[in-house]
DNA sequence: TAGATTGTTAATCGATTAACAATC
DNA sequence: TAGATTGTTAATCGATTAACAATC
C-alpha cells in the first residue's frame, strides 16, 4: 500500500499539467525545478517534493522532461480515462457546462442532461438531449454511467445525490451551494461559487480597510 | 494594526455564514461550537479559534447567539458592501453567471456584459447589455465599476486583466483557465474549473486503483 | 450556586522549506 | 571530469487540536 497523498499535494497536480502544457506549446522540452519555480510560483524544492510522490521523474545535473512528465502528470489525474458523465440540472450552469467542450476534451464525456422543469424536456444542448429527471436511475444504468455533474438548486441537491449513489455513480462534480452527505465510497468534487464570491469580497474589504 | 488571518481561516468563513443561514432558516438560535462542530464538520476548538479571530462573538455556559454570528460574519465578509461589478466574455459560462440571480443577493450588483464576438455586442442577457470590449476602459471610469468577473478564453485573458487594473478595477473574479499577473494592490479570486475536474478524475482514478 | 461552554494557551501534527549527498 | 540538479533527509514553520482556567 503507497502512503496517502495529501490533498494540498493532489490540489497542485493540475497546475502542474497545465503549465508543463504551456511549456510543451513554447516549444520547452526540459526544465529544472528551479526553472519551473520561477514561472508556477512554486518553490523548487515544493516541486521536486511533489513530483517524487509520484515518482523520480527527473534527473540529475539535467532537471525534467517536459513531455515526459506532462504525460505522467496526466496518467496520475487519470486523464484519458473517457469518464461517461450527465449533468443534472438543465438551467443556466448546468447549459454551460453542456456547452464548453474543454471537458471532453479532459476526458469526461457529457452524453445527456436531465431536468425536473418539464419546459427544458425534450429540448437539446448541442447534440445532447435534455431528459426527464424521473429517468435518471435507468439511464446511469444502463449507460454505464460513471460521473454527475449536479447544478440543480440547493434544496433537491441531496436528494439527487442519494438517488444517483443508489444507482451506482462513482464520483459528483458539485456546483449546489450545499454539502452533500454520501457513502465513503464515493468520491465529491464541490465548486461552490458563492462561498469562491464571498472570499473575494472579504479580501476586497480586508483591502479598503487597510488604509 | 491587527494580525494576519490565514487564508484557511478566510476559505472557512464563507461555510460558516452558510450553515449559520440554515440554521436561522430552521429556527434555531443558539448553538454551541460542539453542536455546530456536528453538522459543520470542524472541530469544535477550529471553531473556537477561527471565530476568536475576529472577536469574542460566544458567551461561556451559553455558546454563540446564532443570528449575531450571522450578521458578524456578514459585515465580516461585507457582504452588503453592493459593488459594482461586469461581466467579461459573453459565452456560455458569461451568461449562466449574468443570469444567476444569487450573486446579485450576495452584493454584486452587475451592470453589463463586455465581449469581443461583435454577433453579441448589442444583444441583452435578462435587461443586461452587452457592449463592445472596446468600451471597457470608460464605462469602468465612468459607472464605478469596482470588480470584473474574467470569463473570456484564456489567451485573452492577461490582456483584459493589465486593461481592467489600469482602469482602476479593484478586484477580479477570474474563470479563465490561467494565473493573471497583476499588481498587489488587485485582489483576484480564481475559479479554475478544469483544475477541480483534475481533481475529481484523481481521486476517482485512485479509488479504483486501490482495491 | 453548579453546569456549561467559551476564550486562550500549550501541545501536536502536518506541510513547507532548507540543506546536501548522490549522480547524471 | 566539473557543474548542475535531482531525490531525500532534517529543520522550520504554520495550522490544527487538546486542555483548562475564566466566567456566564
């Protein structure tokens, strides 16, 4: 059994992988930490902690291989997987996520969305088909569903969630503004907007008060 | 002048003011740091100590007064402050923002929207215009505009960003998939979505590689 | 008053940084 | 080989938790 990865560690990862993209596109096919430090913000020694979780992906009196720790980095977050996913909720958030092909692009792949508002039924985002919500347990089945992206409101959020674990989801991305209780077993991203809209207000204030 | 607060301590509040709402809503108006300890998830000490931060807001033998912590941390947030805030970028996640009314509640006042795509420019999102980006620079000067939520494509996003600190914006809520650079004085709160993606496929690629 | 619970100090834990031997 | 830079251990720093006197 590997030790266990600290989430300040796994929080850094896609940092990584997104500025070692940009690297890849400039043409910069190798870097020492001391390098990386300077553009990502990082101390040098950070980096090579974090990377050393993971493997010696350097090597001495040389530094990294761009590509080659791009693509490990990339195997670590399990991107390239092809995650079968659906969003729940079908309303201004839950249509933008539809919408931004960078997540199928990061392997995530959206194929229907589902909503309670009989209005939004039977309507499509792009290619996909807006369901009803009563049908989601049937289709996670038997479409091997393994992703939810929930942007319903708050008050049917863990409901939603209690039903999409019974039918067998492994993981939720989830925009409520509310913490969802589940099973151990299954894995919960939150993006919780409002709570990211208040810190910006608190350091505004923080900052207007300072002087 | 008074001691630096953690950003731990800041990332925190936001939960707190979220739970402390609940709970008015519920009708309860006491609670001790052991019982919101229970449905919050912190440990009763953090509680303590985080709330210590910003003033002696409990009574011993009695705990805290729930709908004065709630206005506390509110002013503390400032929350009520009512900045005047734009849009940048008109796409999918521009529009889903504009239309999100929470923000509005939560102080943000939006203006308008700014975008580059001239089949936009002129449109209305609910009674929001969308204007030319080109137009940027005065209408900041001239309707006070204090923050500006970044929702445009990454590649120009930096330049938006040196644009909107010029103009005298104090803070920016930034959607675009990058690290602006922008003088100390400007407060950026980032929301990188397809960083949390990243996390959620880690944490699903480990569950499944661990049995 | 007695019980409850805070505010706050001290102890612990974990994460970050520094240092340096190993080695490319 | 000499210089550069990693991987890794040790030191430091900061955040969390525990403990308890103060006090409502």
């Amino acid at each position: 059994m590997s030790k266990q990865i600290s989430m300040a560690v796994i929080r850094r990862l896609p940092k990584y992988y997104r500025y070692l993209r940009d690297l890849l596109d400039r043409d910069i096919y190798r870097i020492s930490s001391k390098e990386l430090s300077e553009i990502i913000g990082f101390t040098a020694s950070q980096i090579r902690q974090d990377l050393n979780n993971f493997g010696g992906f350097g090597q001495q009196g040389y530094g990294y291989n761009v590509e080659e720790l791009y693509n490990e980095i990339g195997k670590i977050l399990g991107i390239d997987k092809g995650y079968n996913t659906v969003i729940v909720g079908a309303g201004n958030l839950g249509q933008a996520i539809a919408n931004y092909s960078g997540f199928q692009k990061s392997g995530f792949e959206i194929k229907a969305l589902f909503e309670a508002n009989p209005r939004l039924i039977g309507l499509k985002i792009r290619d996909l088909e807006i369901f009803d919500i009563e049908d989601i347990e049937d289709y996670i089945k038997e479409n091997d569903i393994e992703i939810a992206v929930i942007c319903t409101p708050k008050e049917s959020a863990q409901d939603i969630a209690d039903r999409l674990s019974k039918s067998g989801i492994s993981g939720i991305w989830n925009f409520a503004p509310v913490d969802l209780n589940l099973p151990e077993n299954l894995v919960v991203e939150n993006v919780h907007l409002t709570e990211s809209l208040y810190t910006l207000s608190y350091l505004l204030n923080e900052k207007n008060s300072q002087k």
